[in-house]
C-alpha cells in the first residue's frame, strides 16, 4: 500500500517501527519526546501536538 502525502510517497510495507511522540513547549523551548516521558511530565509541560514516528527500510 502507498500512502501519498505532499508530494512524497510511502510504501507502507516498508515500516519497520511505529512509535507515538509528542511536540511540547517547556521552558520556552520546543522538543520532540516520546509520549510516555510527556505523560510523566505533563504538569510542567505543554503538549502542542501529537505525532506518529515511524522507521523505514530502504
């Protein structure tokens, strides 16, 4: 299966790992973490969006 997204395409079967992260805001800054390490931080952090991570062979 392709997936086709702004103007890339992406062979599904290609997905080695899926994984989910979050962007946050804290301090000021802005990072990419994993989901699990957001849910521990969440009082002092601010989730901006959620995100699915994923690897791919080539």
């Amino acid at each position: 299966m392709i997936y086709k997204t702004q103007g890339f395409e992406i062979d599904l079967k290609q997905i080695t790992r899926l994984y989910p992260a979050v962007s946050i805001q804290a301090g000021g800054e802005r990072a990419q973490v994993s989901l699990e390490w957001a849910e521990l931080k969440q009082d002092v952090i601010e989730i901006e969006a959620y995100v699915l991570v994923f690897d791919c062979d080539p």
